[in-house]
C-alpha cells in the first residue's frame, strides 16, 4: 500500500496505482460516505499496526495523513466519520492489550473472547503465544518481549503507549 499508494509530497494515499496508465490524474478521496474513505481506513490501520509492532515510522505517515486532510476536514467535520474516529484512536487514550498464553489455551481463548466482546475503544490485542513460536510475530516489540506467564496460567497485560501495567490472570 505504501509502496503504491503513498502520496511523498503532501502526505495520503491516492486511489489509483503510482504506475497507472493515465498520468497526471490521481486522486485522493477522503469523503467518508456510506462507505469510509480509503485513507480514512487506511490511518486506522497505519495506527493500529504501529501500536502492534512499535514501529514509529507507521505512526509518522498516520500523522502525516491527519496533516494533510486536516483542513479539508475541519471546514465540515460531519462528512469524516471515520477519518475522526481515527484521529481520536491516535490522540487516545489508547491501549495495547497483550495476552500471554498458550494459543490453543481454552483459558487463553477465553480472555480473548472476554476481551473482544468488551467495549473498549482504541484497543488493539496481541497474542503473544508461548507454545507455537511459528504463530509468533517475526519481529516481537521490544515492549512485549519481556512479557510472560504468571503462576502457568494465561497472563493479560494492559499497556498504553508500550507501557505495561502490572499483570493479571
């Protein structure tokens, strides 16, 4: 996406393909009708994967999304649902909710579905898994590295921005 999309001048993803074959047209929607806009989704997605993996340069083109709609959508804040919702996701307070356990746990599929079934807004879930390291992410965040069971039982961290609180499970 990024590398196709990405608009290096002034920030935002076109709609077209950076090799589309009718030069010079490419457009940039940020209207969030009936259906959200692709950049609106887009930042949603850029924040959440930064909060995942800790990669701030994801976190750098959502801020540079927000820098270059922000005029267009404070002049009618009603037309930019989404965009706004993501805007509030990076603003926060958000939280990084990290579940340590065995993957096929049926305590660990519990916390899960506890966790998901919650109203919790700006939250991303990770699965840090103790037992299938091949499910494992190829590139675990320095934040969660440390992070393990307690007392053998699937253990819940709740983090903001990579800060861990003390542990439950």
């Amino acid at each position: 996406l990024i590398d196709n999309y990405w608009d290096n001048e002034d920030g935002g993803f076109y709609f077209t393909k950076i090799d589309n074959s009718i030069a010079g047209i490419r457009k940039k929607d940020i209207y969030d009708g009936a259906i959200p806009s692709g950049n609106s989704i887009a930042l949603l997605n850029l924040i959440k994967l930064s909060k995942i993996t800790a990669d701030s340069s994801l976190e750098d083109k959502a801020l540079k999304i927000l820098k270059a709609f922000s005029e267009t959508v404070e002049k009618a804040p009603e037309a930019y649902t989404q965009f706004i919702s993501s805007f509030d996701f990076i603003i926060g307070p958000s939280f990084e909710i990290v579940i340590v356990g065995g993957n096929d746990s049926g305590e660990t599929k519990k916390i899960l579905k506890a966790v998901n079934l919650a109203f919790i807004p700006n939250k991303v879930v990770i699965l840090k898994t103790i037992d299938s390291p091949e499910n494992e992410m190829s590139k675990t965040p320095d934040f969660i590295k440390d992070l393990k069971m307690i007392n053998n039982k699937s253990t819940i961290y709740v983090c903001s921005n990579f800060s861990c609180k003390l542990p439950t499970n």
